[in-house]
C-alpha cells in the first residue's frame, strides 16, 4: 500500500469514528431531553402524549388531596388560565405548598397527569434567616447557637 493510500485509510476511518461518536452523543441528549410545558399548552395538545415532559405552574389553592398516609397526593397545577389535575405518589419536598410554584415531570395518563417527580419552588424574594436578620440591624453570627 501506497503512504498515500494510507493516510487516506487513516482520514476516512477517522471521520466515520467521529460521526459515528457524533451519532451516539445526539442519541443520549435526545433521549433524555424533557420539555416544559404549562397547563394551557398541555390542554391545547401541544405535550406529548406518551412521553416523559414537565408541567409548570402553581398549585392551586384548596386543590391539594393527600392519603392518610401522606405518600399518595393529587392537586391542580395552574397558570391562572387552565387547570391541569396531576397525581403523585410519594413523598412531596418540603417547599410544596398551595399558591407556591411547582414543576412536576412525568406524562399524561387517563387524562390526568402523573408526576414522577415534584420540584416545589420558593418564590423570589426568600432570604435566608441570617441574612434577614443581618438586614433587620441584627448581629446574628452564621453557625452561632444563640438568636438575638
């Protein structure tokens, strides 16, 4: 074989070795790519109906339905324009509250949603109690046991 003939061989398997890597990489994002959608999309038909994507919006007050034990829970998620009932079952975070933002990830089912996982927001203006304190005129210590 030629060097020519060689560097060629070397050239072409080096570009197929790279799509081919290029492939498998685009295959992983597409796979666990999730969209977002709000309750006025998602009734509109814009989400996808056997695949994993996240809903956003509040939870309405008043909405929230837990079981005795507190591992199986329903609520409404809003935008202030649609409402969308979503159904999950386990533990909530701590954040969760009626009125309080939520990004729920699961698919539709039955006409329901059905999260697989809750992601409860804070709002915009939480601060940390030192850092409120700081402000207030306080001299709060962060790690110090004693509060004035």
């Amino acid at each position: 074989m030629k060097p020519r003939h060689k560097r060629l061989a070397i050239i072409v398997s080096a570009v197929v070795g790279l799509t081919l890597a290029a492939l498998f990489v685009m295959n992983a994002f597409r796979s666990n790519l999730v969209f977002f959608f709000s309750p006025t999309e998602v009734l509109a038909g814009k989400a996808p109906v056997d695949k994993v994507f996240r809903l956003g919006g509040m939870v309405e007050t008043g909405s929230v339905r837990k079981s005795p034990d507190g591992l199986i829970s329903d609520f409404i998620v809003t935008d202030m324009n649609q409402r969308v009932e979503v159904h999950y079952e386990g533990l909530l975070p701590d954040l969760f509250r009626e009125g309080q933002g939520v990004v729920a990830q699961g698919k539709l089912e039955g006409g329901r949603f059905v999260a697989r996982e809750v992601l409860a927001k804070h709002d915009e203006n939480y601060m940390p109690p030192e850092a409120a304190k700081a402000l207030e005129g306080g001299k709060f210590i962060p790690g110090d046991k004693k509060r004035p």
